[in-house]
C-alpha cells in the first residue's frame, strides 16, 4: 500500500498540530501549511514559531510549507503538486472579537481561502477526504433563545429537548454570529456545497472549545489555556458578563485528532458534526476557576465586566448523538481534569 500523505494547513495552530503529529504516528507522511499568521492576529503571544520547531523535531520527513491560503494560485500548485490522500483544514483567523477591526482579512483567510482549498482538491484529489474546521459560531446567538435555568455556578438549557446539548439540526440563520462567525458560517456551507454538488468527501466540524497544551493561548482565543496561563503567572482574567456563568464544552485536541482519523477511514459526503466534550466535559467560567485552582493550588484573580462579548453563548455544549452513531470507535477520552493537569504541567515546563 502506498504511503499516504496529509496535508495539514494551519498546521502550527493548535488542532493543526495536533493533528499533524497523531496522523504522523499513524503512517502518514506531512506536508504543513502556516504563515504564523496567529503572531499577526494576536502579536508576540499568538507566535507559534515553537510549535514548528516541534513539528520539525518530532515529525521524520516533515514538509513545511509558508504559504498564505488567501494565495489562489499557490494553493492550487500545491494541491496539484501533492496530490494528498487527505486535507485537514484549520488554518483560520480565530477570534470573533478580532474580526471586527480586521474584517476583509478575515473573510478572505476563512471563506476564500477555504474555497481556494476546495476547489483545488476538486482539480486534483477529488476522493481524497476534506475535512474542515469549522465552528460552533455558526449558530450565531441563536443557542441564546433556548429557555435557561440558572444554577448557583452555571446556567444551563431548561428545555428538555436539549437535555444532550445542541445537534447539528439546530438553525444558523436569522441571528447574531459576530463576522468571524459569518465568514465561518460561508466556509461552511461552502464545504457542505462541494460535498453535495460535487460529490466530495467533505466534512465540517463545529467546534466548541477545543483546547490542549499546545495552544498559544491569548485573552481572544483559547479560554482554558488562557485561564490556566493567568493562574499561574497571578494574572487577572476578566470574565465578560452573564456573571461568570456562561458555560462551554472542552475537547482535548488529540481527540478532535482521533475523530479525523475515523472520518478519514470511512468519510461521508458533505456532512456536519457538532464537535465538543459535550455536557460531561462542560463547565462555567466560575466551575473552570474552581477547576485550575484544585489543580495549581493557586487562588484566581479575576474581575467582572458587566458587559457580555457580542454574540457570545450564554450555554453552549455539544450533542455528541450522530457522531457516535456515525463512528462508534470514536469517544471523548479525556476528562476536564486531566486536560487542566495537561496544560498546567506544560506551562510550567516551558517556562522552567
């Protein structure tokens, strides 16, 4: 059997190494496509030149490639070039308060440059697996409508209909998603699109927050990893309405890595899957500072801002049903806990 190549783009960003290294460990040869454009979004902080040294390090015959995906005709000569058996997609500008002050770059990173990918997959690879990283923000604030209890240190759906969270049936339109979520909401539909008309392997994956000790973590984006970083430098993290109640669903990204490889083995056309820990792996702002505190033995220092980030989820997790009815080898493999102790343990490593 031939080796079998994937091509990873935003592959020093978080999922896209994950996905890199576990791909490699499976038999698959990398090609990796970053600009470091997280160091322009986010400055010093989002710099993700480590993450490539790692890459080069741990990844035998590992191809880089500094290429910008908003470059038509580079992305078509790589993909012609390659020819890859599989394309992992997350190269993306990531945070919904950054798109505001950057909003052409935004839209030309997420929707063109996902298109450039598709259709270039479409010339060249058409039945080799795409799978995109979308993301939750494509329901807008519409998961705000849903009737809410609140709790002492969460709130929480109270609609028995979404006792398991927020599936895939859920509507996108007709409702506030920040520009970062509409120009994700266009690469997914688009992805979706090339699935359906064209008859590729596509899949969009929604997901919530995906998280792990590789993040280069800033205040716009990579909530855990950030609140962990405060903790442990004595920072003040400052949580942005809804009184610290507002609740989110944790994946490790090494699982959001195991769910690819399952897709990639039996890929679907143009489907889409709500991608998060789900309601066992969600927890608050207040329930996540409890959660570091236990694990650092360091007190949080936080401030409260009465105002909420604009469409942001009051109470978001994900309902895991179809995609444990679609792949039923896949399942959510670490606990919040252990992900806590991960990040903490490589945070305190990097800096010593």
């Amino acid at each position: 059997m031939p080796e079998q190549l994937a091509l990873v783009t935003g592959s020093c960003g978080l999922v896209g190494s994950e996905a890199a290294l576990f791909f490699a460990r499976n038999g698959f040869r990398i090609v990796g496509i970053d600009n470091n454009q997280r160091a322009v979004f986010f400055g010093p902080e989002g710099d993700t030149s480590r993450t490539l040294e790692t890459l080069r390090s741990q990844i035998k015959g590992y191809r880089h490639e500094n290429l910008d995906i908003r470059d038509r005709e580079a992305v078509l000569a790589l993909v012609k070039e390659l020819k890859p058996s599989l394309i992992i997609h997350t190269a993306a500008q990531p945070s919904h308060d950054r798109a505001a002050a950057i909003p052409f770059i935004d839209f030309e990173v997420n929707a063109l440059g996902t298109l450039h990918l598709l259709e270039a997959a479409r010339r060249h690879c058409p039945e080799s697996p795409f799978i995109h990283m979308s993301t939750n923000k494509v329901y807008g604030d519409r998961p705000n409508s849903i009737p809410m209890k609140e709790l002492s240190t969460r709130y929480d759906y109270d609609d028995r209909s979404f006792e398991g969270g927020i599936a895939e049936d859920f509507p996108v339109d007709q409702s506030k998603h920040s520009l970062f979520g509409a120009s994700k909401l266009a690469s997914d539909v688009m992805v979706q699109e090339y699935g359906r008309y064209f008859n590729l392997p596509t899949c969009c994956l929604r997901g919530g927050c995906l998280t792990g000790p590789n993040h280069s973590a800033v205040e716009l984006h990579g909530f855990l990893n950030y609140l962990v970083k405060c903790n442990l430098e004595g920072r003040e993290y400052t949580v942005f309405g809804y009184k610290g109640k507002q609740v989110r669903d944790n994946l490790h990204s090494r699982d959001v890595a195991g769910f690819m490889l399952e897709f990639s083995k039996a890929p679907r056309i143009g489907e889409v899957y709500n991608l998060g820990g789900g309601k066992d792996n969600s927890c608050s702002i207040l329930e996540a500072f409890q959660l570091v505190e236990e694990v650092t033995g360091r007190k949080m220092k936080w401030r409260y801002v009465e105002e909420a980030r604009s469409g942001d989820h009051i109470c978001y997790y994900s309902d895991l049903t179809k995609m444990k009815t679609h792949y039923p080898q896949w399942r959510v493999s670490t606990d919040l806990d252990q992900i806590c102790r991960e990040i903490a343990e490589r945070y305190v490593a990097a800096v010593h």
